[in-house]
C-alpha cells in the first residue's frame, strides 16, 4: 500500500517532522491543525468560533490534496484552552459537520503551541465513507 504525505510547505513541517496529512489506502489522517497561515500569522487571536472555522477549512483542503472530502471523515478530535468556550466552538464544528456526524471528542488543554491559538483540531477520514 503506497503512502501519500500531503504538506502545505510550512517551514516547520521540515522542523517539527510532519506531514498536514497522510493518506495510507483510504485512510487520511490529518495532524492536529490550528489556525495560523503559512507564514506563522495566527488568525483571529480571541475568537475560539473563527478560528475553528478556519482551521475546518484548512482541514478540507488537506482532505482534498488526499482525494478525500468532509463527508469522509469519521473522527475528530477538538482540543480547547477554554472549555468553557464548548458551545461557540461545537456550533462552529456543527455548521461543517451536523450531516456528517463524526465521532468526535472535545477535550481542555493546558497550552497549544502558540498562546494564541485557541483551538487545534485532528481528523480521520475513509475515503469514500461519505458516499
């Protein structure tokens, strides 16, 4: 089975030792992705609701550079700074995700990696799943 990595050509996926994502057969994993641009940029510092809005989309493009779809996914994995911030971020998740119905988990963490980011999220995806 050949292995696909999809990279969005970050200076620290080189660093770190990572892909966006990996695709194995039709299975995607998709690393726990927060919101900041290519450049580092963290986007929407404050606001837990955009930045995982952004982070979802951000998580589609890797899916599709996979040849794979939101549709497909069938787990994710929401870590928060704030659990108290659940529901704006929930929602957010529900406007991509309400047919969908991944199983998904939501748990509060100390820190990500920037002070800013609020939100990271992970996802697993079987292509064709959706279908």
């Amino acid at each position: 089975m050949a292995r696909q990595n999809i990279s969005t050509g970050t200076p620290w996926e080189a660093v770190v030792g990572y892909s966006r994502a990996v695709r194995v057969g039709d299975v995607v994993h998709v690393s726990g992705t927060t919101a900041s641009d290519e450049t580092g940029a963290v986007i929407s510092p404050g606001d837990a609701r955009a930045q995982t809005i952004y982070i979802i989309q951000k998580i589609e493009r890797a899916l599709k550079a996979a040849g794979a779809t939101l549709a497909d996914v069938v787990r994710v994995r929401i870590y928060v700074t704030d659990i108290s911030r659940w529901k704006e971020i929930g929602e957010a998740h529900g406007e991509f995700f309400r047919d969908i119905r991944p199983t998904t988990t939501m748990v509060e963490v100390r820190a990500l990696v920037d002070p800013q980011h609020l939100v990271e999220i992970e996802a697993e995806a079987i292509i064709g799943a959706g279908a």
